[in-house]
C-alpha cells in the first residue's frame, strides 16, 4: 500500500508542477505588464517594482493554485486510467476509497494553502499595496526636476531653471489651459515644494502672475503665492485583518468577497470527488477527457464563485457547496464505486 500510495502522489506531483509553474509565469507577467502601466504614472525603480511583485504574490497564486490543482487531478487520474495503471490497482483487490485516502490530507492542505492565502495575506499585501502607491503619488507629486519639459504640479505645466542644493527652485513658470477659452500663468523667482500630512504645497516667492477668461485679463504681483495639491490619497487607519472582515457584516460587497474566497479555499475538498468521478475511465471506450474535465469542473467551481461575489448571498454561498459536494458523491458513486 505504501508503494502505490507514493506511485499515486508522485504522479500527481509531477502533473502539478507541469500544470502549475507555466500558468504561474503567465499570471505573473499579466501583473508585471499592470505594473509597468502604474509606472507611467509614478517613478518607479528595480526595487520598486520588486517589491511590488512580493506584495502581488499572494494574489498571483490565488488565481493560479485553485484552477492548477483541478488541472492536476484530472491529468492524474485521466494518465492513470489510460495507462491501465487504477484498473490493475482496483484489480488487486484495493477499493476506490483507498485513493480517497491518498489525496485527502493533501486536500485538506491545499484547502488550508488557499484559506491562509485569501484570508489573511491578501488582504494584507493589498494594504501594502495601495500604501506604496500613496506614498509614490506623494513623490512623484513633489519632484520637479529642473529644464525637464511634461512635469505638472495639478493642473499646472511646470518648468523650473534650476534648483539648489536645500531644494529650492530658482526661476520657475506654472502654466494652465485646461479651460477652453481662459489660462493662468505664473512666474516667481522663488519656489519651494513640501508634504504635510498628504497636502502639497508649492510656495512661490517673488512673482508675477496673468489670468485671463473671454471677458478679461488680470495681471498680479505677489511676494508670497501657495499652490495647493491634493493628491487621491485616502485616510489610512490602522489596518486589522480582525476589523477588515468584520466588515462584511454590513458591507454587501466585503461579504461577498469573503464567501467568494472561501469557497475557493474550500474547492480542494468540494470539487475532488468530482474530478474523479469524472476522470477515471475505462480507456477501451474513453480517452483523452482531462480538458473537458477541466473546462467542466472549473466551471462549477468559479461560476457559483462569482455570483456569490457579487451579491454576497449565504444561501447560494451553502447551496453551491453543498451542490458541489452531492454531485460529487454522486459522481463517485455512480462511476467508481458502483463499477470498481
């Protein structure tokens, strides 16, 4: 027994890491093209975007694992059923609930993977995530580097001269069009750009300054003259994974997210007696059924997934895992059990 047990989950190993490594790398470069779309938007170096990469890990291997794992149980038993391999097995005299035996501690870590994964690291590295991006916008608001053209301090084109060593700007011009019909032009000697607490501001120091709309222009001279920029940046509290999923005791949408991961992290154990109720066969009459055993499996996994998403419901949330689960006790029972 021990022999065919490792036999079974080596089989299994191999299928995975087969399954789940490309799909990994895919998922990973989808990311790398989104960050580099932030880039346009925010400087950011080699170990800006690594970082980044870390933080979206968790989340990469949440759309991987889960439809990897399916793909990997359905080539393992279509494998083992085409190379006679679970007939000469059940042959033997072993039952089909051995093969249970086999694969659910395996499932029951994998359930434990995903749940880790959905409840407590994602929510976590999305934190961090959108932390990094407010204090990158905060940055990129505030460095105006001189005789560099397409800089913008909030609706404003910024050109600078030249800046010295404290970090004051000398000669600088803000210029504004964005109003058909009308501009705001400023000019000072002076500038100076500082952060308070998520508040821009850039203050101008002996300038002069033109506005005009269809009716008229106004020309002013000023000694002191503060811009103030307000980038999209949000409060952020102390974060908690305790109050971030309490949430969805009032929020319709955090509700339906926190169904929708745990089903997923409950998938391993819902959907693996239906994979193999549908992917051990009898190769004389059936061959090649791993695709539509994952085309079909998957769907009935991510489908319920998404409407329990998106309206939050806990009845449908019961109802698909109980679904899930009675199909695949009858799957099993119908194909494997009444058969082997």
């Amino acid at each position: 027994m021990g022999r065919s047990r490792r036999f079974v989950l080596g089989v299994f190993a191999r299928a995975f890491w087969l399954v789940f490594l490309p799909f990994c790398v895919i998922v990973t470069l989808v990311f790398l093209i989104q960050i580099s779309a932030l880039s346009a938007k925010i400087d950011l170096g080699g170990s800006d975007l690594l970082r980044l990469l870390v933080y979206l890990l968790p989340e990469i291997l949440l759309y991987t694992l889960p439809f990897s794992l399916i793909a990997a149980l359905a080539n393992t038993f279509g494998r083992l059923s085409e190379e006679n391999e679970l007939v000469a097995f059940f042959a033997l005299g072993h039952r089909p609930e051995e093969v249970l035996r086999f694969f659910l501690p395996l499932m029951v870590l994998f359930s434990l993977v995903i749940g880790v994964l959905s409840f407590a690291l994602y929510p976590e590295m999305k934190e961090r995530i959108d932390a990094f991006k407010n204090r990158k916008l905060v940055e990129s608001t505030l460095r105006i580097e001189p005789k560099k053209l397409s800089q913008s301090f909030g609706p404003y084109h910024v050109f600078v001269a030249e800046k010295n060593a404290s970090g004051t700007y000398q000669d600088i011009v803000l210029f504004d069009n964005s109003q058909k019909g009308s501009y705001h032009l400023f000019a000072a000697r002076y500038a100076h750009a500082s952060n308070r607490n998520g508040r821009v501001t850039l203050s101008l120091e002996e300038g002069m300054g033109a506005t005009s709309d269809p009716a008229r222009i106004e020309l002013l001279k000023y000694r002191d003259f503060i811009f103030y920029r307000y980038p999209r940046i949000r409060p952020r509290p102390d974060f908690s994974l305790r109050n971030y999923w309490m949430k969805a005791q009032s929020d319709k949408r955090r509700r339906g997210r926190m169904l929708y991961y745990l089903l997923v992290s409950l998938s391993p154990l819902l959907a693996f007696p239906m994979v193999m109720g549908l992917s051990i066969y009898n190769p004389r009459y059936e061959r090649g059924r791993s695709a539509a055993v994952i085309f079909v499996v998957a769907l009935a996994v991510y489908v319920p997934s998404a409407f329990i998403q998106r309206n939050g419901s806990i009845p449908l949330f019961v109802l698909s895992a109980l679904g899930l689960l009675a199909a695949g006790i009858f799957l099993y029972r119908k194909r494997i059990a009444k058969v082997y």
